[in-house]
C-alpha cells in the first residue's frame, strides 16, 4: 500500500484520464494529464481536480491578531467572504510558504496553499490559543479555467457574480457548494460525498463549451504561463526555524510584503532585490533550477520550466538581478539559448 | 522614397515576410487588395453571432521557429494542437525540405552559363514523386471504409486519383496546423501586429496592378490609382499565374517563362459551406468529445471517391463529393453564441465552372442541398435546426482571395510541380527567372507544406541578394 | 537420360530464341525449353482467323535491337522488311486525319487545319524528342548514364498528360500520342509517363531513328531469322517441353524440371516469362523474398487486347498517304477516364485503338483480295468483375463501331475474326521501371536465374535488347566475374 489518498472526484478523474499517468502532492494521487489540456483551456474551458491543496481552518477568539501576525500583508482587515496572497516567513526571514488566506468568518480564516506547513503553523497558533485544523480530507474542490468558465458556470445554475479574492456560498440545487476567485477562474468547493455529483452537473452544463476535464500538468503549465510561483516546484521553502534563505526579495517576491505590517521574521526583509522575469527558450526542452549566464557571467537562475504547448517551446520562471531582467535580454542557460521576456507569458485564461 | 522591398499580399506569408525583412531593418511597404489584411486568415462572421473561417478551418503547420521568432503565440494565435495523425513519414519530412529551402535562400549564387552543371541535390521527399499515396498508406487493392476513410483525410478536399504514380506527394501538403483560437482571423491579426510592429507600413484598399522594371531588374509595383512603389526587390505571395501573366504583360517576358507559367496546372477542387445551427447537434451513439472535436468525413467508400474524381475531371459536380465536416464549435465555444453551434462542411472534388455553365443560383441551391443531405447522414435533424449558411464555391474562392482558378493550393500537387519543380527548376529559394523578383505564397516550394514559411524564405532570399550585392 | 547443358532457356519466344543464339555465340552448350508444339511465341502465327493464321503478339515492330539484327545476321537469315518506317496517323471524326511522318513540314501542313501554333510546334518538338532520346540510348542500350541529367529529372516526374498539354494546343494533337501514353497500362496522368515518348523515340528500325517497320511474311519471319541464328549457333530447341519448376541448390539455380518429370541441371536459367510467373510458379515458394512475393502477387489491373479481322476490302482509310499506323483516339482527358475506369474492373466507354492492315504493304501474308486489319485495344481491365468471355463480345461491339465510323462498310466486309484478351500473368508496370539499371531487371533473388524477356525491357515491347544483355550478364556470371 502506498498510503496515498483519493481525492473525492477520484473515481470521474480516473474515468477521464486516458493517457493514465498519474502523480501524487500532498499524499493524494493524481492525474498528471496531457500537456495540450492547457492549450484546450484557452479555447473553451477545462476543469481541474485541486482538492488536493492544502487548507487548513483557523479559529478562535485571536484568530484575527495571529493571522496577520503570521502572513507578510494584513488579513485580518479582510471581510468575510474576501481574501488575500501573502507568504509566511520564519523567524530569519526566510520564506516558509505561499498561500491565500480567506476570512469566513468573524473569528475564523481559511489558509489554502499548495505545500503544507501544518506543524509549525499549528505551534505558533497554540501561542495565541487559537485552533487550527487541516480541512483538506473534508472538501472536494474543482478549478474552472478558460474564456467560458463563466457561462458554463451560469448554464449550470450558478450565477457568478464574484469580484476577485472572493467567496461566497450557495445552495445548488440541493447541495451546499462555495464558490470563489482565489486564483485564475473559478473554484468550487463541495463536501466530498457531493463530489461526483457536482463533477456531473459542471460537465453536463459544460457540453456546448468545449469543457474538458484537465490534470495536474495543465494546471502547472497555466499557472507557469500566468506567472504564479509554487512553493516546492520552484522553491524550496525554509524548514528550519532560522535560515535567511530562500527570502522574498531573493525570489522577486516582495510584492507580497508589506514593509508597514508587523509580522513574523520581519528583520529580515532586507536585503538586495532581485526581479521575478519569466525565460523563453528557443527550443522545446526545459531546465528547471538552472543558473542563467550573461555574457559568461552568472545573473540569476531558473525556478520552474515546462513546455508551454500555446508558445510551443519552453519556458521558465526566474530569478535575476534587476539589470539582466530588462524583457529581450539574451541568456544562456546551461548552453541553451534563451531571453527574458516581461510576466506574464500569456493573459489569464479568463480573461476576455 | 524607395522602399528596400515591395510585398504584394498581405495574406500568412506577405506578412511574415514583412515582419522577417523590417525586423533586420529594412524599409518595408506591403501593398493589399482587401480593405484588411490576413488573407486566408480571416474569420468571418457569416450570420449575426456566428463566426468561422471561410476557407479553411486550419493551415498547414507553422514551422516552430518561425512561430517563435514572430512571437506569435504572444500577439494572440493561440493554435491548437493538430486534430489527428498521419503517416510519419511525411510529417518528419517537412522540416528537412523547409531547411532546404531556406537554405538555398539564403545562399546568393551569381547566375551562370555553367549554373545547370552544378550537381543537384536531392530533395528530401524526392522518392514520393514516383509512389502512389495508396501504396504509402500501406493498402492492398481491396476496397474498404477505412482506406477511402484514411485517403479523405489525406486529401482533406483536395482532389486527386491516389492510385497514380506522384499521388504520394499530397502527403507533403499540410491542413493540420491547428485551429485558432477565435478563428483564422486571429493568427493574421497577430501576424499584422508582428510585422507592424517591426516597422513594416502595410496599405489596403489598393491593388498592385504591374511591376516595374529598369534594364531587366525589377524597380517597383504600380498600384492600381495610378501610384508607384519604388522598390529595390519585389516579393509576390500571388499564386504563379497571377504573378506573371497579369503583373507583366506578356511581351517583355522570355517565351520559355511564358509557357512554363501557362503549363501550371492549378486544380480548384473544394467548396465550403458554412452553418449556423441554433443549437448543437444531438450527439450519436459512439461519438465522444473528441470526435465531435475533430473532422468527421461523411461515410465515403472507394468507389464514391472515384467516381467524385472521375466527374471532376469531367467538370460536373459530383453527386456524392467526399464531405468532412468540422463542427468548430466543439473546439472553440466563442464561435457561436451560446446554446448555439457553428459547422463547417469541406466539400471535395467541385469543378470550377461545371461543364454546363457557371455556377447560377440553381446549382450553388443543389450543391448545398446536397452538403445538407451528407450532414444529415451523420445527425439526422440538423437540417431543421439551421439559422444561416454560406456557401463558397472555387470562383468565389478565386474571387475573393484572388488565388488562380480558385485554387487554394496554388497549382496541382503533382511531381512536375512539386519540391525542386515548383515553380521553377532552375531558380533557387523563392528567386524568380526575373531579377529582383521573389515568390512566396501557394505556388512557391513551401506554399503548400507549410503557413508563413514562403514568406520567410522570400525574405532570406531578398536580404542574401541584397548583401551579395546583387540588387542595387 | 539427357546431356549436359551449361544453360537452358525457358520459352522459344523471339527474345529466348536470342538470348539462346548470344550465349551459344559465347561458347556455352544451349537448350531452348518450349511449352508449344513450335517455337517463335508472340510472332508465331497462332491465331486463327477463318483460313488465316495471324501472330498473337505485336502488330509492328518498333523497338528490335539493330545490335542484336547485326550480331546475329538476321537479315541474311530472313529478315526482310516489307515497311520500314510507317507514319502515325490519327483518325478524327471532326476533321481531317492527322499524318505525322518523318517529313517533319509536311506532318506540319496536315496538323495546320487544327492549330497553326500545333503546327509550328510540332518540328522543334519532334527534333528536341529525338535529341533527348538519342541520350537517353546511353541507359537504353547500354547500361551507362546519360549525360542530361536535369531534361531526365523532368520527364521522369511529368505525366504524358501534363507533357502533351504543355506542347500542345489542340484535341487532335494530343490525342494522336493518348494510345502511346498508355503503354504498360499505364495511365496518361501518371508521373513519368513522359518518358515513354522519349523511349519510343530512342528506337531505331533500318537505321531510322523511331520507326515502326512491319518484316515481309509477317511476324513469323522474325521468329524464322532468329530461330536460324539459334540453329547455327547449335542450340538445341525442344519444344514441347513445359517446364514445371525450378530445382534450386542452396540459393543458386541447379536446373529444372519438365511437366513430364525429366529433370535437366544447368547452372544457368535464362527464363522469357515475366517475373511474375518464374519466381510465383517456377521457383519454390520460399526462394523469393516474402516483400517481392507480395509485390508481384498483383496483377496488373490495366493491359491491352488486340482483336484481328480478316476483310474483303480494303478498309477506306487505308488509302490515306503516307501509309502508317493509324491511332482512332478522340480525347485525352478521355482516355484518362478511361484508364480510371478499367482500373475500376469495367469496360471504358471511350477507348483508344492502334490499327495496321499489314497485307497493304505485304499482299502475301493473305489470299488475293483478302487483307487483315489488326487493332491494338487500350485501356483495359485485366480481371474485369464478368470476367473477360462476356466482355469480349461488348468489346468488339464497340471497336467494330468505332472502327466502322472512320471507315463505313467495314462491317459488312468481315470475313474473319479473333480476339485475345489481356494477360494477367505480365508483370504490373510503372515508370521506375523503366529508370532502374538493367542488372536490376534481370536478375532474380536466386542466383544463376535471369530474366531476358519483356519482362526485363524498359517499356514493355518487343525487343531484344533484354535478351542481348541477360545473356552478357549471364556468361559473366558464369565466368565468375562481378560486374
């Protein structure tokens, strides 16, 4: 036995993934899927299994005073029903975690991210007696992508009316769903017994869009295309109490810290900046955690690289100093040619 | 003031020629017929809501580099990715023939009396010239549904008799590039903003009516208000009659050229037919997503596809033309509004002036009656639940696009006219008997086998020439 | 109990009855195996026609080696010629018929009523066809290469349609050449087929460069010469003697076994029959390669017939001058649609037909008062779907109708009549054929087995120049040599 989970739309995803190649994060296994489902999502829509992302439920009488102690920007001024993207760093000021942080309630927030850090969060909270609580066994939640994830959503009986960073609940006809904009299109959160029977529905409403289902590998090359950094495919986070590195400015990253917020490591953030820039290759094989070279000398590295099947060669998220990040500047990348380019790759599926 | 060149056709290659030329800084002008450029790559929106590509639902493929040199996936063409497979062999053929051709682009050789000794290479896809496609496709000579299914897919509304020596080279040509994301307009929009915005000026609205020439080398395009473009060399992505037999007046041209540019045989041999249905049709027992999403040829078995050939060279429309529809649609939901479906009806084998007269209003009705009745065949009840069509018939085709004949191909895919031969054997890399002159479009080597390659080759060839010194 | 022979040839067909005599020349001890009662195959007159007996095979000759009439002294033997270089001449119904002579102007006045261009065009045609195919003897004739390489690469992908339509303007000239275009069964549209034109012309016949020559006494007088050049080379023919299969040692040819069940060894097989019918029946079933076994398993699907009447009168158009070979073709396009429909298994509409009347220029070949018209059918299916006896009639029907069009009173002047029907058992034909090196077409997987019959030609006609160099290949093979 491997000891890895389902997810709660294992048995549809199973069903949908042809190629049968599969994957495991977070202890659940997962359909890695075909590249050119992230091209299809660029049509109509696709639909994406995330149920796996970590979420953990924060609760109690301070849970607002320990949530923006926690994360680089202040949370606890969100509203209920609203959300926002921070990172979490340790005592040095190295980077733990990336993730969104959602207020349900007056007294209680969900964190949702894609690598977990259960441990450490759960100490720190014991310190302000708040409750925290992995959540991620008790939803199935899908991602809706493409130009038509709205009127697959609306032909479907949900009618969207959300702002980004958002949630709100419904009641779908029968069942008790949640849907939100935390990241690129749609999310929709069901309890896991629901599960199949809001896979049906979504692709039932979805057959005159060109819905598809997608698998993880799409999901990685949208976001990938869209700019947005993962923790664990393109950095290591810092698993120690103490270690400066990996820190935001390093990962071009201090867009998320506000330098007005107290919040946990916050001496740290100092330090010499660099720029997040995204890497065309001009071939189609990627290199990922490769030190990128101008003119022989070193300016920075790749994170993560993927073929991207829309550009159709390989592209990488990287970090370099702010000289060598002008967009068109000529690298070299472990031999192979390469330029920067400005972020994001391509526009957000969704958008018009 | 005098342009470095002239591009006569805003279309797939006029562009990237444009774009390749003014990106290495050259004075650019592209001179275009139709009030807006793209060519092919327009999407139309036939009825209200309801939008396709008229000619073509995809292009033969864009070369990798050239797709990443113009950037096109970041201007907006977003293609997807092919719809199905064919043999190997000739899809791993075309990039060696594309090297080829650029190759011999870009090597600028002064022509000589000894040229023609010089050894002549090979050209890769050489041996189809003498093969049959229904000896490629690995068939015996029984009849069966999947070889004549396997040979409708091939020739994807070309026409041609596959049982012929030279009919293997119809492999060479391309449809499968990909559809577009918002139709074929796309991917000319973001060629237009490729070349645009390399500093090319690009002007509608005006045909190039002749080209100008100086002591035998070419000096410029006259448009049809009477103006000139005064340029150093002259690049035509106009099919090869349409270059030579109406730019030029036929007397300052040699005899031989004359002749080999009439001996060109184009072969117009597809209609479309356009469909707004108000809503997808009910899908059929065995037909998952994916098949929706790709072509589907109408039942055709061998005996129909020859007799369809056989009518066709008699000029008469056949009465059961190879048929693929394409319900776009599935593949790309913007196309239609919502609840509704668009579809594309290829049809094949359609003569370009019937052997009874031109096309009237009866026989464009009977031809579309007979489109229908095919669609019908694979969901019965669309025909019921059609808002709005249009049909094109080749001299439409011919018409609208200004393509010779109508054909969209440029000129028959057969050994005479292919590879080393097309347009012309003894010119190398797009280069013309004319000096100064380039070819890109359909009848140039690449026209066919892949979109904005010509374009580009022309362009090499143009600046190789310019930096030997050869055009002043 | 037989004697030894250093070789043994299969079938006394004129191209076997050479090979035999050339490699007797070179010493070897001969014997020529011949399944009829009399030697000479094709040019044997074995077909009845009412009192008559007429050649099965070819009506004229137009491609006979003249290395191998000199080698072999076939002149002095007997082969005499009664034509020496007949004109091809196109009958139309909606002009005057076309006469395309060696007289290059005057083929021009008679091709003006149609096309003055056609006209003008037709002397530097025909003088640029015959420099080309001069060339082109260096691969022909010999097994050299030719110098024009790039004229070459040309023809070899232009189809004849595209050809002819490029040169000329009207109907009546391209039609002229349709029947031509469609040697081998081959279509007028197919890539390369061009070139048949240029192997035409490339033929000599009494020193004329692309004549077509009838022999005085008809056909058979060939198979007599040659079948003399064997005698006096002491080559023994026997005929009656079908051979029933190959007897191979290893790879290698040991000799062969008669129907009868008499075994002869030899080490060298010349055979006259087409690939095909050696290597699928003469040869054991795993001596061929199991991918050429496949390849020849077909059938040709397209061939010829050739229908034989015996008149009264003489048929009207014989009086055209000069006297030739007269080409009943009305369009090429059709002919195209023909071919398309013969592959298809079914009698084609339109046909084109070649026809000789032999006795005009040799009244001996048939009483007085009697001659012999001879009709060559192209395109048609080998293997129709009714089979060919119920074809048939359909078919003469409407040759007879064609036929009696151009000439009117023919059909009531019938005296005499005959068919033959296309052979499966050639070889499928294309224009790579025709391009190989000459070891490639004659020799076989197995070796000491050659091919020196038509099979082993460029295009498939009378020749002999096969036969000439499968025996040179052959006596090479035998001396050890590798070429």
């Amino acid at each position: 036995m491997t000891g890895l989970r389902a997810t709660p739309f294992h048995g549809r995803v199973a069903e949908a993934n042809k190629l049968n190649l599969w994957e495991n994060w977070g202890g659940f296994t997962l359909a890695s899927g075909d590249p050119g489902e992230a091209l299809a999502a660029r049509f109509g829509a696709v639909v994406v299994d995330i149920s796996w992302h970590w979420r953990v439920s924060i609760r109690g009488e301070r849970a607002g005073e320990f949530v923006s102690r926690l994360l680089t920007r202040d949370a606890s001024r969100l509203r209920p029903g609203e959300a926002l993207k921070a990172l979490w760093l340790n005592d040095a000021g190295g980077v733990r975690g990336s993730g969104t942080m959602a207020r349900m309630g007056a007294e209680s927030f969900m964190l949702v991210s894609t690598a977990e850090d259960f441990g450490w969060i759960a100490d720190a909270a014991a310190l302000y007696g708040v409750a925290v609580r992995d959540v991620t066994a008790e939803e199935g939640v899908l991602t809706l992508l493409g130009p038509a994830a709205g009127k697959v959503l609306a032909a479907a009986g949900l009618e969207v009316d959300l702002g980004p960073l958002a949630l709100r609940k419904f009641f779908w006809r029968g069942l008790d769903v949640m849907l939100s904009r935390l990241g690129d299109g749609f999310e929709l959160w069901c309890k896991p017994d629901d599960a199949l029977i809001v896979w049906d529905r979504i692709f039932k409403a979805g057959r005159g869009f060109a819905l598809c289902p997608a698998g993880q590998r799409a999901l990685d090359i949208l976001d990938l295309e869209n700019g947005a950094m993962q923790p664990g495919r393109d950095f290591a986070p810092a698993r120690d109490g103490f270690s400066l590195e990996p820190s935001p400015q390093s990962l071009g990253l201090s867009g998320l810290v506000d330098r007005d917020h107290i919040f946990n490591g916050r001496a740290g953030t100092v330090g010499p900046e660099k720029v997040l820039a995204g890497i065309l290759f001009d071939s189609e094989t990627p290199a990922p955690q490769t030190v990128l070279l101008r003119n022989g000398f070193a300016v920075g590295h790749t994170l993560g690289s993927l073929v991207s099947p829309a550009l159709r060669r390989a592209i990488a998220l990287a970090v370099l100093d702010a000289d060598a990040a002008a967009p068109g500047t000529a690298l070299t990348a472990a031999g192979a040619a390469c330029r920067t380019c400005a972020l994001p790759f391509l526009p957000s599926p969704g958008s018009p | 003031m005098r342009y470095d060149a002239c591009i006569i056709g805003a279309g797939a290659d006029g562009l990237a020629a444009a774009a390749t030329l003014a990106a290495r800084g050259l004075k650019v002008a592209v001179v275009e017929r139709d009030s807006r450029p793209g060519g092919r790559c327009v999407t139309r929106e036939f009825h209200p809501g309801f939008r396709a590509s008229p000619y073509v639902d995809e292009l033969a493929p864009i070369p990798a580099d050239i797709f990443w040199s113009l950037d096109l996936a970041r201007r907006g063409a977003l293609l997807a990715p092919a719809s199905s497979s064919l043999p190997q062999a000739a899809d791993s053929l075309r990039c060696p023939i594309v090297e080829r051709v650029l190759a011999d682009a870009a090597t600028s050789a002064k022509r000589s009396l000894f040229a023609s000794r010089a050894p002549h290479a090979p050209w890769p896809g050489e041996e189809f010239s003498a093969r049959t496609l229904l000896e490629v496709l690995g068939e015996s000579s029984a009849a069966s549904t999947e070889r004549a299914h396997l040979l409708a897919s091939v020739l994807d509304g070309r026409v041609c008799d596959p049982a012929l020596a030279g009919s293997a080279l119809q492999l060479l040509a391309g449809t499968r590039g990909g559809m577009a994301a918002g139709g074929l307009g796309r991917l000319g929009e973001a060629l237009r903003g490729a070349a645009e915005e390399a500093g090319a000026e690009i002007t509608c609205g005006l045909e190039a009516t002749d080209i100008k020439r100086k002591a035998r080398r070419v000096a410029g395009v006259g448009l049809a208000d009477g103006s000139e473009i005064a340029a150093r060399a002259v690049i035509s992505t106009l099919d090869l009659k349409r270059t030579f037999l109406s730019l030029f007046s036929w007397s300052e041209l040699p005899r031989a050229l004359v002749d080999r540019v009439g001996a060109f045989r184009p072969v117009p041999g597809t209609a479309r037919l356009l469909v707004a249905l108000e809503a997808p049709p009910d899908p059929r027992a065995g037909m998952d997503a994916s098949t929706l999403r790709g072509p589907i040829h109408v039942a055709s078995d061998a005996v129909a596809l020859d007799d369809a050939y056989r009518a066709w060279r008699r000029s008469a429309v056949p009465e059961r033309p190879p048929t693929m529809l394409r319900l776009v649609s599935a593949v790309d939901p913007s196309l239609a509004p919502d609840g509704a479906a668009t579809l594309t009806v290829t049809l094949g084998a359609i003569p370009h002036t019937p052997f009874d007269g031109a096309w009237t209003h009866e026989k464009r009705d009977r031809l579309r009656d007979t489109a229908l009745a095919a669609v019908e065949t694979v969901w019965p009840g669309v025909a019921k639940r059609v808002l709005g069509l249009e049909l094109i018939v080749p001299p439409d085709v011919e018409h609208l696009l200004g393509v010779s004949g109508g054909d969209l191909t440029g000129g028959e895919l057969a050994a005479d006219q292919m590879l080393g031969f097309r347009p012309f054997a003894d010119c190398r890399g797009s280069r013309t008997p004319v000096e100064g002159l380039y070819l890109a479009g359909p009848s140039s080597a690449l026209g066919p086998l892949a979109t904005c390659a010509a374009g580009v080759a022309a362009a090499r060839a143009v600046m190789a020439d310019f930096a030997a010194g050869r055009l002043k | 109990m037989s004697d030894t022979f250093d070789a043994l040839v299969i079938g006394a067909g004129p191209n076997g009855l050479a090979a035999a005599a050339y490699l007797a020349q070179a010493g070897l001890r001969v014997a020529v195996l011949e399944a009829e009662a009399a030697a000479g195959g094709g040019c044997a007159n074995n077909l009845a026609l009412g009192d008559l007996a007429v050649p099965v095979g070819a009506q004229t000759l137009y491609a006979l080696d003249p290395r191998v009439v000199k080698d072999l002294k076939l002149v002095r033997r007997g082969l005499k010629f009664a034509a020496r270089d007949l004109a091809q001449i196109g009958l139309r119904s909606d002009g005057k018929p076309l006469a395309l002579g060696r007289d290059a102007y005057a083929a021009a006045r008679s091709i003006a009523p149609y096309s003055q261009r056609d006209a003008e065009r037709f002397v530097v045609f025909r003088r640029e066809l015959f420099a080309f195919a001069r060339v082109m003897r260096a691969m022909w004739w010999e097994d050299g290469e030719t110098e024009s390489q790039d004229e070459l690469r040309r023809l070899a992908v232009t189809g004849a349609a595209a050809f002819l339509d490029a040169a000329f303007e009207s109907e009546a000239m391209k039609a002229i050449f349709a029947f031509d275009a469609m040697a081998g069964g081959l279509s007028p549209a197919a890539a390369g087929t061009s070139l048949l034109f240029a192997w035409r012309a490339a033929q000599e016949m009494c020193g004329l460069q692309g004549a077509v020559a009838i022999p005085r006494v008809g056909m058979a007088a060939l198979a007599e010469a040659l079948s003399a050049a064997a005698g006096a080379a002491c080559v023994e023919i026997r005929t009656n003697s079908p051979v029933a299969r190959l007897l191979l040692s290893g790879d290698a040819v040991a000799g062969v076994a008669l129907a009868s069940g008499e075994e002869i060894p030899a080490r060298l097989v010349l055979s006259n029959l087409s690939r095909r019918e050696t290597l699928l029946n003469l040869a054991p079933a795993d001596a061929t390669g199991f991918a050429t076994a496949k390849r020849l398993g077909r059938a040709p699907e397209v061939g010829e017939a050739k229908l034989v009447l015996a008149l009264k009168a003489v048929p009207g158009f014989a009086a055209i001058q000069p006297a030739g070979r007269f080409v009943i073709a009305e369009r090429l396009e059709s002919c195209i649609g023909a071919h398309g429909e013969a592959r298809a298994g079914r009698l084609p509409g339109e046909l084109a037909l070649e026809a000789v009347v032999p006795t005009m220029f040799d009244p001996s070949l048939a009483p007085p008062g009697v001659h012999i018209l001879s009709v060559l059918v192209r395109p048609l299916p080998v293997s129709p779907e009714e089979g060919w006896p119920r074809l048939a009639s359909r078919l003469i029907e409407n040759v007879l109708v064609l036929l009696e069009r151009h000439a009117p009173g023919l059909y009531a002047n019938i005296v005499g009549l005959n068919f033959v029907a296309p052979k499966p058992s050639r070889d499928p034909f294309d224009v790579s054929h025709m391009l190989a090196p000459w070891r490639a077409r004659i020799s076989t997987p197995i070796g000491g087995l050659f091919l020196c019959g038509e099979a082993a030609e460029p295009v498939p006609a009378l020749s002999c120049c096969a036969a000439r160099i499968a025996a040179a290949i052959a006596v090479a093979h035998l001396k050890g040599e590798v070429r």
